[in-house]
C-alpha cells in the first residue's frame, strides 16, 4: 500500500513537473481506465461523426462542395484511427473498443445523433461543430499523454480546413437568395445549443473535471472551454448576417465576455442516455458495417497466412 | 480475429530520416502500406514509407532507464566543452 502511494507521488510530481507520461511508464490504474475511456470516446466520435455528414456526399451542390465535404469524410476516418492507435497503446484492443460502441457501453459525442436535414447543416457541422471540437483539441495537445498529445497535434492540423470549408458553405447561403439564407438560419438554429453542448456539463455537475485537470488530461474546464467557444463564434455569426437563436445573448463589458441564456441539459442527458434523433441509427449504422465487414477481414487474413505459408515453402525448397 | 498492429515510418522528404508517425492494423504488409499512404500521407507528408509488425520491435523498459540512461550523465568529458583550451585559439 505505501509502495502504491509512493508510486502515485511520484507519477503526481511528473506531471506537475509538465513531464509527458508514456504508455510502457507505470500509471495509476484511474489514469489508464480515464484515458482508455476518453481516448476510445473520441475516437467512436471520429468514426460515428462521419455518418451525418457521410449522408450529403451524393447530394452535395457542385463538384468543389463535393470533393471538400469526401475529403473531409476521409480526414475523419483517419482521425479516429488515430486515436484508436493511441487507446490501444493502454492495453485495449480495437476489437473491445468496437464492441463497447456498439453495444451502447462507450459513448460517443452527442453531436451526431442529430440529423442533417438540409445541406446547410453541412456548412453549420463544419462551423460550429468542427469549431467547438477544435477549441477542444488545441487543449489537448498538451495533454499528458504523450500518444494522445501527438494524435491531437496531427488531428489539429488537419482540422481548420474542416471549419473553413463550413463557414464557406454557410457564407455561401448567407449572401445567396432568401431562401437560401433561410436555410442557413434554420441550420444555425437548430446546431447551436447542441454545438455549446459538446463540451460536456457545467463544471459544478462534472465530477471528473477536478481530477482530469490534476492529471492535465484537460488544462481547461468545460466551462471555460464554452465561453471561450461562444466569444469566437458570435462575431463570426454576425458576418454572415446570422442570429444565434438565443434571446439572452449579450456582450458583458465588465466580463469581457459573452453572457448567454441556460442550456436545456435535460435534453443533453436525454440524448447521453440514447434517445436522441438518430442514436439507434447511428449504432445500427456501425453495426452493419462491423458485420458486413466481417468476411472481408476473414478473408484478408486466410490471404495473407496463405501467402506467408508460400513463402516458408520456397525458401525450405530453396 | 484482429489483424496485426504495424508501426508506420515516414520520410518526410530526401535527405531526411524515416521518423515514427503511429501505428495501424493490416493483415499483412502489403496492406500495411497501402493503409500507411491512406492514413499517413493524404496531404504529401511523405516519399517514402516503412512499416513493420509492432511484435517485432523491442523496446527498452522505462523501469531500466537509471541503469542504461543515467551513467551518461555524469561523462561531460565526452563533450567538447569540457576541454579548457584559449579562447584566442581560432577553428578549434
């Protein structure tokens, strides 16, 4: 016992230290399993992101819009492998990971149990979805997690396209005909609140803040992460002429920040807990493709021993 | 059944060391390659790429870095700065 809270110590005064911790380096079991979780989450988020979006590819307006949003779809795909490569580095398999997002144990970020109705949504996910996820994974650049670190530095850099390519879309409605505009408001009104949503509880109701700031898992709480959100987007909602559908919205001089009205985190919870929009699609949707999938590995495999095997038998020939 | 982990190396560009990027799952190394170029590469990050079953490398255990980091440490004389000589000396 007092070896274990020696050991806690120390791995402590590392990372007070601002030492990275890597993952063959002893750790505290709470810090695997918190990481395991958050990384794998992220991660299920990459992947489950790109069925939203994935779903306007056909339909997108003109070639330019078409090849950004497939090279953005592509992007995603990458990111969450990534961060599957870095979860695994703790000891879970891609397997488990796979299986705990399908059978509803991992969660994934709620954003995307909501539809895209419109090809607006497209340039509002981008905005203010890519946005927010953004502001989050600058933070976490500095994570101490040396693997998760250096994912976010990759993710990092490939993700300010993503949002550029939103807001085009969206300034393109915006100064287009009124209709047109229309649906560019309507596209704002409905992914906003779920947009402030995205950086989790209020820190008073989110018990593992304290300790992931400890850790310097998170260097910011998700409060101060929504604020710093909003006080970037509002000018940028302002130039396409956009409102943000909150009556409470306003400029607090003595702040120097953005006051905005109460998030309905009943809804939150509700779509946490799975009953949002699309949640049952969305893991339908991953199913499927880990079913249809399935023979393909297995066959890819018997390939690859085959092969293997050939060559054992040359080489003895030999 | 998983495919294998691989570790991805890239070279940036000639005249640059391959240097770790991460990892991926492949049946074999064929398809580790071809998975590296999609994963790795998709905004000309590299020329050229190695890859290599995770089983493969051996690693040295964070636990043995005192006994196999720590004797450099106090060998300053294998530094130049460690040599007094006279500052007038040029190219030396």
């Amino acid at each position: 016992m007092s070896k274990e809270i020696n050991l806690e110590e120390k791995f402590q005064a590392r990372i007070d230290a601002g030492e990275r911790i890597e993952p063959k380096d002893w750790m505290p079991a709470k810090y695997r399993k918190t990481h395991i979780r958050q990384i794998s989450q992220h991660a299920h988020s990459e992947i489950v992101g790109m069925l939203p979006e994935g779903n306007w590819i056909t339909r997108a307006p003109t070639l330019r819009r078409k090849v950004g949003l497939l090279a953005k779809v592509q992007d995603e795909a990458g990111h969450g492998l990534y961060l599957y490569s870095a979860a695994e580095t703790l000891g879970i398999s891609r397997d488990e990971m796979e299986i705990q997002l399908i059978t509803g144990k991992a969660k994934y970020s709620s954003i995307f149990n909501y539809p895209t109705l419109s090809w607006a949504d497209i340039g509002a996910i981008g905005w203010l979805v890519d946005g927010a996820a953004i502001i989050n994974q600058v933070m976490l650049t500095r994570t101490s997690f040396g693997p998760y670190a250096r994912a976010m530095v990759r993710i990092c850099k490939e993700e300010s396209f993503h949002q550029r390519q939103g807001y085009e879309i969206m300034l393109g409605l915006a100064q287009g005909t009124p209709e047109q505009k229309a649906m560019a408001q309507d596209a704002l009104n409905r992914f906003w609140w779920p947009s402030l949503m995205m950086f989790g509880p209020k820190d008073e109701d989110s018990p593992n803040t304290e300790q992931s700031v400890k850790w310097k898992i998170k260097r910011k709480t998700n409060d101060e992460l929504r604020q710093q959100f909003i006080d970037i987007t509002i000018p940028q909602a302002e130039y396409l002429g956009l409102t943000v559908p909150d009556p409470e919205l306003k400029w607090n001089e003595e702040r120097g920040h953005y006051d905005f009205g109460e998030i309905d985190w009943d809804e939150f919870w509700q779509v946490v807990k799975g009953n949002g929009p699309c949640n049952k699609e969305r893991i339908a949707a991953r199913t499927k493709a880990r079913e249809d999938g399935a023979w393909v590995r297995a066959a890819a495999l018997a390939h690859a021993e085959k092969k293997e095997a050939r060559k054992v038998e040359k080489k003895t020939a030999v | 059944m998983e495919y294998p982990i691989f570790e991805v190396f890239i070279r940036s560009k000639n005249g640059l060391e391959h240097r770790h990027v991460g990892s991926l799952h492949a049946a074999d190394e064929e398809m580790a390659l071809e998975n590296a170029r999609d994963v790795y590469t998709r905004r000309q990050e590299g020329v050229s790429i190695w890859v290599v079953e995770s089983k493969h490398i051996t690693a040295s255990n964070p636990e043995n870095a005192g006994e196999l980091f720590e004797p450099a440490k106090d060998k300053v004389y294998r530094h130049p700065t460690f040599y007094e000589l006279p500052i007038e000396l040029k190219h030396i």
